[in-house]
C-alpha cells in the first residue's frame, strides 16, 4: 500500500472509532461508500480486504429502527401500480411511472425534493456500474434500477426513510446499502 492508501484506511478506522466511542452517532451514507471503496481500494481483491470492508461497513453503518411489515401499513392497496414502462420523473431521474407517482407523495409529503444518486440506469449504464464495483452493483439483467424501481438516496434520514415505506418501498440490505431502496414488491 502507498502513503495515500494508508492514510485512506487510518481516516476508515478513525470513522468507526467515533461510531464505537459515540462521538459519531449517525454516518451518513457517502461517508459509508467511502468506508467500503476505500478499503476495498486499498486491499483490492484480497480475502482481508472483504473481511475488513464487511467488518468496517457493519461497524459504521448501524441498521435502521424496525418500521412494521409491509403488509400491515395502511393504506397499501393505494399504492400505485408498477406500469412497465419507465417515466421522466425530475431531472434526469427516470422511474417506472407507478415508483414516480409514490415518490412524488413522498416528496409532497416531505416539502422538498430528495437528492438521488442514482435512479433508472440503462443495460450499459448497469454494465458500466458493474465493471467499477462489481461487490456492490447487481450484474447487468439483475438490478431493479434497470426496470426503473430503485433509488439512490444521496443523503437518507430517518423521516425520509419512514416516508419511503409508507409509500411501498423497501430495503433488502439495508446495513449494507443504507441509501438504496426498492419499490413496491412485497406480495
């Protein structure tokens, strides 16, 4: 490792330091990215570079509160519908048009619009994704941002979180991927 890669993974460490001693009660989710590409980065494709990128990510992300079970939220037959066919949504954000129509409730809800990362990508955009970080992008076929149902939330909070649930979508890993969310498919 080089002197720049080493001071990388001291600053990594110090993070979780400050997570563990309490001084740094809640990592936003850039700071977490830059844990797990720092280190990873740093230990490319060696079995300790995976072990201490799982071990920092777990260490400095803690999971969210428990929100109840999908089915039991009120008001989910009012979700919409996922349509098949992917909408212009803000900017250059594409969603399918059913993912469009609950974000904009969740926007509305809110009072300002959320900042995304990443929202529909393309088979080549997904390949592309996949070539760069391939521990933490889905191949291309297999990623809902293809088929304009996921979202990456540049700076996620816990209300922007609760609304997101409320309005049908989801996180699978959400210790591992805190700004990532799916929409609406639970049964």
């Amino acid at each position: 490792m080089n002197r720049r890669q080493i001071a990388s993974v001291l600053a990594v460490l110090l993070l979780a330091l400050g997570v563990l001693t309490g001084r740094i009660t809640a990592p936003s989710s850039e700071q977490v990215r830059w844990a797990t590409r720092v280190v990873h980065d740093a230990t490319p494709g060696s079995t300790l570079g995976r072990i201490f990128t799982k071990v920092v990510t777990e260490t400095i992300y803690r999971p969210p509160k428990p929100y109840p079970r999908f089915e039991k939220i009120a008001g989910k037959a009012d979700w919409p519908p996922i349509s098949g066919h992917v909408v212009a949504f803000r900017g250059s954000c594409r969603l399918d048009s059913g993912a469009a129509a609950s974000m904009a409730h969740v926007e509305a809800s809110l009072g300002y619009h959320i900042s995304f990362s990443s929202c529909w990508r393309s088979h080549a955009q997904q390949a592309a994704a996949y070539a760069q970080k391939p521990w933490l992008v889905a191949p291309p076929g297999h990623s809902l941002h293809e088929k304009g149902l996921a979202i990456d939330v540049s700076r996620v909070t816990d209300e922007i979180r609760r609304l997101l649930y409320l309005h049908g979508w989801q996180q699978f890993n959400a210790w591992k991927e805190p700004w990532h969310f799916s929409y609406r498919l639970v049964g």
